[in-house]
C-alpha cells in the first residue's frame, strides 16, 4: 500500500451517498494503525477565520478509510493528533 501523504485529496462518501473531497491534515501511526486527520477541501478554501472541521479515519490494509467506532479510540488519535498539530506551531 503507498503510503498516504499530507496534502492529498481523497473522495469518500457520507452516509447520505453524497461524495465529499478531503484533504489529508497529517497522518500518524498509533500502535501499528494508520490514521489520517482531514478536512472537507471546500472548508480549506474559503480561508475563514472560523475553526475547520477535522475528521479522524482510520486506514485498513487495503488503504480504505473507516470511521473510528469506539469514544476511547477517538480519544486516543485525538490526543495523538494533537500533540503533532502542537509540535508545528
């Protein structure tokens, strides 16, 4: 699998069906999982002063994303996440 690289933009679709592009923030290794933080690209264009949303998704072997199931998981990669963002500052 190539390994997912910052900046990328992917399509996944919501629950509803509806595709939706993203762009991948960073990514991180926790525990031999990869996860991706990204963000809706229409978000990251219009440059507003507002926080963007990010979305954390875990990457299976396959490279497909999935949607992290369980609040401690979560909390885990968040916390993760954010000591990267806080290392760029």
């Amino acid at each position: 699998m190539d390994k997912i690289e910052v900046g990328e933009v992917f399509t996944i679709t919501d629950d509803n069906d509806e595709e939706l592009e993203v762009e991948v923030l960073a990514s991180i290794n926790i525990e031999g999982t990869e996860y991706v933080a990204v963000s809706f690209v229409e978000d990251l264009k219009e440059e507003t002063e507002e926080d963007i949303d990010v979305f954390f998704l875990k990457v299976d072997d396959e490279g497909d994303f999935s949607a992290i199931e369980s609040d401690e998981e979560f909390d885990k990669v968040s916390a993760a996440f954010d000591e990267i963002m806080e290392d760029d500052e």
